[in-house]
C-alpha cells in the first residue's frame, strides 16, 4: 500500500509540475516555439502566436522556418548548419518585419534566439524588439549629434557648436546683457607645424585648447558664472570655447555689461597663450592674434537681429586686421572692416587668375657701383621687382597686392615665379650682352617661401635648371625677417651653403642693430631709403650710414644704399663710402628689353 500511495504522489507532483509549466509558458511575457529540427511546430504559447500570426500567409503556425522564410530565411540555414547535440544556435537575431507588417502598435521587430534542446527538438525564443530598436537609434543619433559638435582633437565644442550658441545670443531679443565673441588665430602654427611634425602640431592645439578652457573658467568664476567650453552648449552656459578649424578658435562670453571687459578678456587670454608650451620637450612659444566682435547692442528699431556665420565673419575680419598690424593683439570690429576685407578678398581671386594667366611679369631696377674713383659701375647688378598687368585696371602697384598675397598664401608662388623668371632673363642677357650683362641678380624672399621645408633644394633645382651661376644670385630678406627667427637663420645658412649670396634689406627699419650684425649669415647690408633720402640734409642719418658702412666693411660685407634721387644724396653715400647705390637718380625699374637698352646707353 505504502509502495501504490508513493506512487500516485509522484503522479500527482507530475502532473502539477507539468500544469505549472504548461502555466508558465501560457503567461511568459515571451514567445517561446518548441519545434522539430526541420521546424515542425510541436509547441508554442500564446505570446509566440500572437508575434507570429501576421507573418502566417495562410493563417497557420505549423512551421517556424516556412512562417518566418520572408522575414528570416537564414534562421533555417543557421538550424541546419548547427551540428552540436545541443546549443544555441543564435541569440538575438534582429529581424525587421517590414512595410507589409507594419500595421498600427504591430511589432516592427522581433528578436529570434533559437536554441538546440537536444538531438531532436529545437526552442525559439520571440520578443518584439521594436521599442528596444527605437531607444538604440536614438542613442545612436544622439551619439552621432555629439560627435558632430565636438572637435575630435581636443574635445572642446566645434564651429557648428559654437554657432548654434551663438546663434541663441542673437536671437534671444532685448537684454541688458551683452556678449562677446572672440575670434583666434596662432601666429605661427605653420612654421611649428612644419618644424616639429604635424603630430605635435596637434599636442600644441589640445595645449592652446585647454589654456583657453582655464582662462575663461577663471574669469567666469570670478564672476560668479558656469563655464561650458567642454560640454553640450544646448545646456544654456554662459561661455564657451571652441576649435573652429585649423588653429582657429573662438571664445564666447555673455553677461557682460560693457566692451572693456571683453577687451580685458582679450587681454588675458593673450598672456595665457604668449607663456611658452612644453611640447615634445621642445619650449613651444606660440602667440595668437584675436579679433573682437561685441554683440547684443539694439538697432535703430530696438531689435536685435544677426546671423552667428556673419558675426563669425566679422570677428575673424578683425583677426585679420589684428595680425596686419603685427600679430599677438587684439583688434575689435568696426563696420569700415567689411569692406576693406570684401576688397582684400576681391584683389584674391583675380590675384589666383593672374598667376593662372600670367598676367605677372618681372621688372629690373639696376644696382650700380659706386667705384673709388667717382666712377659709377652700371652693371654691378640689378634687383627684381614683381609687378601686375591688370587686363582693365592696367599696372597694378605692389603694394596694392603684395600684403594680400601674404595673407592668403599665394606670395610663396609669387616669389617661386619671380626667381625663376630673373635666372632665365639674367642667362638671356649674359648671352647678349657678353662682359657688360648685370654681374649680380638680387631678389626678394618672402617669409612663406623660407618656411617651406624643401625650399633650399627648390632653391638648387632652379640654379640647375636655368644654369644661373650661384655666385650671381642674391636673395634678400628684410632686417626684421632674418633677425627675430631662429628658424629662419637655419634656412638661410642652407641656403648660403649653395653658393648664393645674401642681402639684408631695409636695415635701421627693424629688429637687429650694428652690435649684432655679426651674427646674420649675409654678405650685403641695404641701407634703408628713410635714412638715405636725408643724407644730404641731416648730420644724424649720415653718422648713422658711416657707421653702418663701417661695421659692415669690418665684417667683410657690402653696402648698398636705396632710394637715392638727387645727386647730392649721391654726394652723401659716396662720402660715406657706400659700395653701391640704388634709386630713381640712375633708373626707375625697367622690363628686360628696356633694362638691355639702358646698359647700352651707359656704356
């Protein structure tokens, strides 16, 4: 008896165990199919019918594979492929069920994982993942919009981050507030970049960046205000830095109630940036020019309008004046600005059609000799002088286009053209002239053309070219270029090291001064035109040039003095006993024919 109770109790159990079950699969809050290895369905519960009969094309559940052939044909591929006794086969297949099941709060997607029990049957789990899906999307755009507001470099808000900031500024309406935008620029990004490499090209940034950050951390801390230069600047702060591009960036202040602060910000944000950066244990110093643009003022009507990509604009067209007026300043906005930039960027582009189209041509102003003897050498050389054929506006005068040339970076291709032009022309006249031809060619180098890395061999490859004799060459770089820059000084003993010779142009105007003249790589020393046009009159300027000329001749180097125009400046320079005279007296510059016909007349 004892043995039959037992036994009936295990049924029982059984039959409970199998009901809770039975219940289990009933209320799971997911489809669950227990099917043969070819698909046969066997069992499955109300939430696996319920996600599985709008894929039914006629209505019946009798095999997973076949009901889910157009959404999932890989599922049976998969099943089949599965050689294990047991195992999952997949886990979490997406499936999207498409336009023709797309019916009103109908899943848009399910998620399959099928799993092998043992040799013979098959369990597939079911969920309806569209939710799930929807909430992965928008994490995923909204990842892709943070990465697209964030500078990859330095972490800090880009220029569609900062525009969007700004943009809110203006669009706000009438406030006593006031705001400020500051528009950056390194000084001398390039000439590091090329130096050190671009990688610590890109340490210098991320430095620059976080001094940046710090600065106006400090200053909004003072003022009781949160910074924001790193995080999502749709969360309303009240600053913010940004990297806008390149070695361009620009800070945004707002709550501020008069231009002098902005003005102060400028100021400190320019000492942060002058201390020098540690960068591949190299002292990196790096200086910036900042133009200011101050927003928020009412107009005539009271209303407040603007667009952040012209405030932008107007903030780095007063960077730009910043740096015309020599860098590592701040300059603010004025109206006036627009339209000298909107000239600058005209005389640009027909400037880019001019190298296109030839429109440059060289000129030659002769360098004579001013012998011993009284006697003057009218073929001790000539200096090239670059000049513009406008097609309506005729002869251009370099200084309308040679500091624009210098800004957008096309006075590198000028000077490229100009010395290999002089080369062929100065060959040519060796040919005809035989010993009268000039014995010298002088041209002018640009400070773009000795921050190119490769311009010394550019340099050699044109002496080859044209079979220009090194020794007749002389390139010439203004006092302030060859003094202030180490870097410089490198290329010009490169240079010095083809042969050529070397001019210091405009000496008295800029940095260096006669107790270190020693130190500058140069064979010639141009006495600037300022202190030769009052030679004659002013007892100052003529100690000045005898001493130049001394110092000069004490360390083996020639003199040549410019802009000379009256025989008694002549007088004056001759009395000093200058090597070399230049200026309008003997000749205004002249194109190569007219230069051919002068040495004839004055042979």
């Amino acid at each position: 008896m004892k043995t039959l109770h037992s036994e009936a109790a295990m049924r029982i159990e059984q039959i409970d165990a199998y009901e809770a079950l039975v219940q289990f699969l009933y209320r799971a809050p997911i489809g669950l199919v227990q099917t043969g290895l070819d698909g046969a369905v066997e069992m499955l519960n109300p939430m696996a019918s319920n996600l599985l009969m709008p894929l039914a094309r006629d209505g019946g559940l009798d095999n997973l594979f076949a009901t889910l052939e157009a959404v999932a044909p890989q599922l049976k591929q998969l099943a089949d492929a599965f050689d294990q006794p047991s195992g999952v086969v997949c886990e979490a297949l997406r499936v999207p069920l498409g336009d023709d099941h797309s019916a009103p709060g109908a899943p848009q997607v399910l998620s399959i994982s099928l799993l092998k029990l043992d040799p013979e049957r098959l369990m597939a789990a079911l969920t309806d993942a569209t939710l799930e899906m929807q909430r992965e999307q928008e994490n995923l755009r909204r990842r892709l919009r943070s990465a697209a507001r964030t500078d990859a470099l330095t972490r800090l808000p880009n220029r569609a981050a900062a525009r969007e900031q700004l943009q809110g500024l203006l669009d706000r309406g009438a406030s006593a507030d006031r705001f400020a935008l500051l528009f950056l620029n390194c000084d001398r990004f390039r000439q590091i970049n090329d130096t050190l490499g671009q990688s610590a090209g890109d340490r210098l940034l991320t430095s620059i960046g976080d001094r940046l950050l710090a600065a106006l951390a400090d200053r909004m801390r003072a003022g009781g205000l949160p910074a924001n230069g790193r995080v999502d600047p749709a969360a309303g702060g009240t600053g913010l830095v940004a990297r806008v591009g390149g070695d361009e960036f620009v800070v945004l202040l707002d709550g501020l109630r008069h231009p002098d602060e902005a003005e102060r910000l400028a100021l400190r944000l320019l000492d942060t940036l002058a201390r020098p950066h540690q960068v591949d244990g190299h002292e990196v110093a790096c200086r910036a020019s900042i133009g200011l643009f101050w927003g928020g003022e009412p107009g005539k009507d009271g209303e407040i309008a603007g667009d952040a990509d012209a405030a932008i604009g107007d903030a780095s067209i007063a960077m730009i004046e910043a740096k015309r007026a020599g860098g590592a300043r701040h300059v603010m906005f004025e109206a006036a600005m627009r339209e000298r930039a909107a000239r600058r960027a005209d005389i640009e582009a027909q400037l880019r059609t001019a190298l296109a189209e030839e429109q440059l041509f060289v000129m030659y102003q002769p360098v004579v000799g001013l012998n011993p003897d009284g006697s003057t050498d009218h073929s001790a050389g000539v200096e090239a002088l670059v000049r513009w054929q406008h097609p309506t506006r005729g002869l251009v005068p370099p200084f309308d286009f040679i500091g624009v040339a210098e800004e957008c970076g096309l006075i590198d291709q000028i000077g490229d053209f100009v010395l290999e032009r002089s080369c062929v022309d100065f060959m040519r006249w060796r040919a005809q002239l035989g010993g009268a031809a000039p014995r010298l060619m002088a041209v002018n180098l640009s400070r773009a053309q000795l921050a190119q890395p490769d311009w010394t061999a550019k340099v050699a490859n044109v002496l080859a070219r044209t079979g220009m004799p090194p020794e007749s060459l002389q390139l010439e770089v203004t006092e302030s270029l060859a003094a202030q820059d180490e870097q410089i000084q490198v290329r010009l003993h490169e240079l010095k090291s083809l042969g050529i010779k070397l001019a210091l142009d405009d000496f008295g105007t800029g940095y260096s001064s006669l107790s270190s003249l020693h130190l500058l790589p140069v064979d010639t020393v141009k006495i600037d035109r300022s202190f030769v046009c009052k030679a004659d009159t002013s007892h100052h300027h003529r100690v000045l040039i005898e001493a130049t000329v001394k110092v000069a001749q004490s360390l083996g180097m020639n003199t040549v003095a410019e802009g000379i125009e009256t025989a008694a400046q002549l007088d004056a320079v001759r009395a000093q006993l200058c090597a070399k005279g230049q200026g309008y007296l003997f000749s205004r510059p002249l194109v190569s024919n007219a230069l051919v016909e002068w040495i004839g007349a004055n042979r």
